[in-house]
DNA sequence: CGACACTTTGACGCACTTCAAAGGGGGTGG
DNA sequence: CCACCCCCTTTGAAGTGCGTCAAAGTGTCG
C-alpha cells in the first residue's frame, strides 16, 4: 500500500556528490556518512522501512520529517519517535527494525549500508564512539519519552510543544509537521484529547493557533509549569 | 537519608578475585570487566548514584536487585528500570545521570571506571562494540517500557510479570523483588491499582499469589492475551 | 506481644475515552 | 472562479477506568 518514490536500484545511480559539501561540524559523523551514503527520496505517507524487517541500513535524514511506529495486535498504533533533518535512525542492535520508518512529509535522506559503517568503526575508534553516542542519545529521547506518558493530558501536550520547539531551534512559531493522530499515538492519548488539550491551552493563553499545524508559545513559563 | 553500606574509599581494599572465575561465556564483556572492576555492597535502599551525578562508573550487578528512578518535580516517582544480576548499568553517554540507582534488596555489584572501560573499548574494538550493544539492549528495553505505558492497567501489570518470568528465567514461580508501590512507579499506575489487578487477574485464575510477593503465572495464556 | 510498614479492599470523583456530528481548508472538476 | 467533496480537526454529550481518600488486614522484626 505504501510505495517508495524511489527504489534502491534507481537511487544507488543518484551523484553521491551533492550533499558532499556540508561541515563536518554541523552533526555528529557529518562526513563519514555523506562520504558513503546514497540519496534518496520518499514522497509524503511512503514507508522507508517496516516493523521486522533486517536493519541493513542506517538513515541519516537530509530534509522532511520522519516517524517511526509500531501497530500493535489490538490495531493501536504507537508513535516512537519523530525525526528531524540532521537525525540518524534505523541504527538497531539486533538487525532486526523494532518500529516501522515513514515519511510524514516529503523526505530527502541517505541511506548507508550499515556493514560499511561497522567496518569502517572497526578501524577508527572515533566512529565507532560516534555510533554508540548516537544510540546514547536515542536512549535518552526514549527515557523523556517514557516521563511523558506517565502525565496529564496538559502535561503531554505541553512537553511534547515544548520538546518539538526544542527541536526545530525555532523562535516561538512551530509548524508542526506531524497530524493531530500522529501526536496522539506520540502521546498516548486520542485524537479528541489531544485537540481538546490545545484549544484549552489556546483560550488559557499558552500558545495560539492561528492554523491547526502552526503553533505559536505565548507563555513557555506557563507551558513549562504544566510540564511539572 | 540513603547511605551506603560500602563506600569509594573501603571498596576499593576489597579484593578483586573473589568472583574472577566467572566463565566468560556467561555475559556479556564478562571477563574484561572482571578483571577491572571492583566488588562492592549496598544494603537494602542504599543509593547507588544520584540523580544529575557525574556517571564516572559503569555497574555490573552480581546479585540482588536495582532500580532506577527519578523524582518529579511534584513528587511523583518514576522508575525506569529494573536490574537482576549479570546486567549492566549506569552507562550514560553524556556523562550525567539522567536517573538515581538504588538497591532493592542486599546487592552485589563490580564498579568499573568508566574512563577504564573506554580506553579499552578504543584499543579493542570487539569491547567497543560490547559497549555499543549493552547500550543497544537498554534502548530495546526503554521501547518495551514505552508500549506498557500506553495500555490499560491490567495490560501493564501482566505485561510486568510476563517481562519478569521472563528474565528470571524461572518455571512459573516468581519471587518478585520490588514492592507495590515499585512496580507501580515502574508502570505508572497507583499501587492501590496495581494490587487490584494482581487480585483480579487471580480472580480470573490467571495466577496465583500465595503471599504477596510470590506470583504463580497459572495461565500465561491468557496473559499473554491481555498483552495485546 | 506490640509496633510499624506494606498490602488489600471499599466508596466516590474525575480525567480521559467513546460515540456522534458539525466545522474548516485545500484541491479538483465543472 | 465558484462549487463540491474529501479529509482532517474541532466540539459536544455520555460512559468508564483509574485515581483519591479512607480504613481494615497481613506479615515482620524488635
């Protein structure tokens, strides 16, 4: 149902040059990676992998916004986790993906085989430390994401405003890039909830919106109380 | 108000071969760790590091039971993780404690410098790659957290003895180490919550409880059901 | 045996879910 | 360019699972 814009043949013959001027202090294994990674593209609602699939690849993403999730039997789905330009993910451990990958919007990424990575890890110690502190940082993500989900409906929202303004390095003005259900199954609440929660925030002053997916923090103190 | 039984300065005299003849097969960067960590003991409740404490240590626990946990800022509790011996804790890769450790019951435990461990890992990469994976292993676990947390109360709690029975390797008999309320913080329920539901799901005759920390998983079917 | 900590049980309230329907907003065809 | 449609979001009303407050039961250690 889902279909890749671009398959791995076609874009294995994509210029590896393109991407190959960016400095190398912008993110960590900023070089190595774009020395050795294929472009690629995914067109909004693609699936760049799934659930259970071998983890051959590692993802670094170029621009679009990616989610990973996972359905459970009952047909629940669970958000994992957004990702941002300049994010690595894919990197599991046991080579098996534990979520599924998905394009939210339009996606420009690379795509580098993950025995390269390790070999080339296997020899430079600084690669391999830079790997592992990807995983690290990943960990810690999931432990704020574990502290979320044990709050208030407010609480959630207001953390998960406050963690994606964070993210985008942005002034108070997010576009939100995700669906209100790509938040809720983020969140752990529903759709209802989550809509309910931010015009309660609107009309207490917190944020404005002036669309449903642009979002204005009028009162980060207020938002960050919430976040008890 | 939690001390140690052991500190710094006392363990470091104790000696290091005590448990040196652990067969190398058994875990993970056993035997490297053997060799340079050192034996240590913690009475019931003692802290084993603090919450935003420089994470200089990386723990090997031999026997008892760890938790991990951090307080809101509103006094809730929430426990990340439970530790049975032969895991490995307190590897974090930004040199801070994002959670407290704590010892549940009598523990037993080698502490390994970090900085030690490193220097190792950067001249043998198959340590590095250990390293990498024990963090790897975490992260899988934290994912696991995150979808009990987004279930109902009887999901959570038979997912919890599930996960349990599962890494003590036991028949059906499990002999819990925590209290109510540990379990509660770990599942973000109340422990008035939890303790129904354990009685509920005796009820239904999916366990037992002959006393209130011994659980006898009757039907891990129907379990496994509510696992959903 | 008594004190204390932990666990269980009960009654009630509330936050979030569920079910239902009414807005937008953006793209396409007439 | 307007009209219509489809999808996403918002709003409303009612139900319920879990939390809160309270008290009784159970096991353990001095």
């Amino acid at each position: 149902m889902l279909t890749h814009t671009t398959n791995f043949s076609i874009a294995r013959n994509v210029s590896r040059n393109a991407l190959a001027a960016v400095p190398a202090s912008s993110h960590e294994l900023t070089g190595s990676l774009e020395m050795m990674g294929t472009p690629m593209s995914f067109a909004r609602n693609a699936e760049i992998y799934g659930e259970n699939e071998p983890a051959e690849y590692l993802y670094k993403l170029i621009g679009g916004t990616v989610r990973t999730s996972k359905i459970l039997s009952d047909g629940r789905r669970q958000v994992g986790e957004f990702y941002l330009p300049g994010d690595i993910f894919g990197l599991e451990m046991d080579g098996v993906h534990a979520f599924s990958a998905e394009a939210i919007s339009e996606v420009k990424l690379l795509v580098v085989k993950r025995s390269a990575v390790e070999a080339l890890a296997a020899r430079d110690h600084e690669i391999a430390r830079q790997l592992w502190a990807t995983t690290g940082r990943e960990l810690r993500r999931v432990h704020g994401h574990v502290l979320l989900l044990i709050k208030t409906a407010q609480e959630r929202v207001a953390g998960f405003l406050l963690e994606m303004a964070e993210r985008v390095k942005s002034t108070d003005q997010i576009e939100l890039p995700m669906s209100r259900q790509d938040i809720a199954d983020y969140l752990g609440l529903t759709i209802e909830t989550v809509s309910r929660t931010l015009t309660s925030l609107e009309n207490s002053a917190a944020i404005a919106l002036p669309s449903s997916r642009h979002v204005v923090l009028r009162n980060r103190a207020a938002l960050r109380r919430l976040n008890a």
